[in-house]
C-alpha cells in the first residue's frame, strides 16, 4: 500500500466559526484571521494505493459552482486536484474509489463536473462510497446544515448509478486494510478511514479535528450540529490514539499534514508533525 497527500488548494472560513466558544484572543494565535476575520484552510485528500484499487478519499470544492459561490470562500493556492494526481503519476480516470467522510460541499464538490449542459462524475470508472444515514440527512437537510450540502454535488452521483452505501456500524472495512470509524457530532454519520499502514493505524480525521489546533477538547467549530457529541467523541478518540500511537492525518490544517500525539498536563496534544511521504 502507498499514501499520496492530494492538496486541491486553500479556501477561507470565519474564523470564530472554526473556533467556535473559544475567543478570537486565544484563536488567534493558531490560524491568524485577515483583515476580514477570515482564515486560510487547507482541503488536503488522500491517495491510497492498493494492489489494483486507487482510493481517493474526499476531492475538495471542485471548480462547476459560480463566480458569486465562490466570493464567499476567497479560494487561493497554486494546487489542483489534477496536477495533485499528475504530481504522482495517475489521472482522476484512474481512480476506483470514491470515499466521501460527508457531503459538505468543500469535501465533495470535486465529484461532479460540468459537461456541457449536464453534471456527470469527475471520476467515471470510479465507485462512490456514502452510507444511508448520512445521504438520507443530506438530502433532507436542515435548516442550519442545506447551505453546506448543495444538491449539484449529490444527487448527480446517486443519478449516475456508481454510488454504494456503507454499512454503518463498527469495524466496517471498505476493502482490506481500511476500516470507516462513524462519529455523529459534525454532521450525521461522517465517516473516518483508519488505514493500516507501514506497520501504523493512520486516521484521516475530516471535520472531526480539521487541524492541529483543534486538538484541545473545547475547540469545537459552531458549524457542528451536535458539539457535546463533537466533545464526547474527540476526548473518546484522543485517548485511544494517543494510547495506541496513532497517525492522525489532517484535511483542513492550513501547514500540518500529519501529526502525533503525546500525553502532557494540559491532555492530549502534538508530540511532532511531519508529512505523509514520511511514515
């Protein structure tokens, strides 16, 4: 098996909404905010390779939404999901697998494109995984979350007949090596892949912990529709990996790629970063 770090580019969120009861004082430190209170995030995926399988697990914002759409989120960075891919020697026609954590769109946006007049997969010969759970809350969302779930980057994939649903319960494994962990607090049914790896459990943690600086147990976004789930299930999380020694490899942090952790008198935090090519 090898790991590819997939950098499609950086986008820009408030940032007390990525903080969210932490105050700008403190927050600030971390990730500081432009004239604007906006921070710049990173949409960092990941490449697994396997034998004959090429898992690409989350895609970004894509490029089909407008000029209007994308005013909001200032996306910056020289990076592409295409030359990401070609930066390793594949092609999004050779991708055999499709895993989205969620639907939100700057995790999903990259699965569709525009072809003419018509929303077609970016990945043609490639299978989409979700679960029933999530889809079902995504495309029947609520008031708070359906700005983030926008139906051109759904229903399209659903329509093109490569969509499969994961079963959602514990120890489910996408294919061999690869389980999916479940966590409700962000958004219903969101999705981890814990990856075995060069003798290591990596987990890609999506918006469970979108960076490093999320690590402390009360630095949860207010994007997040259930934070005592979010609180319960990062502290649940962070005892296990730093008890196990887990890679905890990061979607939205801006400079890390990955990280371990260690125990100190504040909990759970850093012990070094590096990036993926090096494990």
């Amino acid at each position: 098996m090898n790991l590819y770090t997939i950098n499609t580019g950086f986008f820009k969120l408030d940032g007390g909404a990525m903080f969210g009861v932490v105050p700008k004082s403190m927050w600030q430190k971390l990730n500081p905010p432009d004239e604007n209170n906006l921070c710049s995030w990173a949409m960092r995926c990941l490449l697994i390779e396997d034998g004959n399988r090429l898992v690409l697990v989350d895609n970004g914002v894509g490029d089909k939404q407008d000029a209007r759409f994308f005013g909001h989120y200032y996306l910056h960075g020289e990076d592409t999901l295409d030359q990401s891919l070609q930066q390793h020697g594949f092609h999004r026609n050779d991708i055999t697998d499709v895993l989205l954590t969620h639907l939100h769109f700057d995790h999903c946006g990259g699965s569709i494109v525009r072809d003419g007049d018509k929303l077609v997969p970016a990945f043609r010969n490639a299978t989409y995984w979700s679960n029933e759970a999530h889809w079902k809350w995504a495309t029947q969302p609520n008031d708070r979350e359906k700005a983030s779930f926008l139906k051109e980057n759904i229903l399209p994939i659903q329509e093109s007949g490569q969509l499969k649903m994961i079963e959602v319960k514990e120890d489910v494994e996408l294919i061999p090596g690869i389980n999916i962990r479940f966590v409700n607090g962000h958004t219903e049914a969101m999705m981890l892949p814990q990856i075995s790896y060069r003798g290591r459990q990596l987990v890609y943690m999506a918006d469970l912990l979108p960076s490093a600086a999320h690590l402390p147990i009360p630095y949860v976004m207010a994007y997040d529709t259930r934070p005592l789930e979010t609180l319960v299930e990062k502290k649940t999380f962070l005892q296990e990996a730093v008890t196990k020694d887990y890679i905890l490899y990061f979607e939205h942090d801006p400079v890390h790629e990955c990280c371990t952790l260690q125990m100190t008198e504040k909990g759970v935090r850093t012990a070094a970063f590096f990036g993926v090519g090096e494990i």
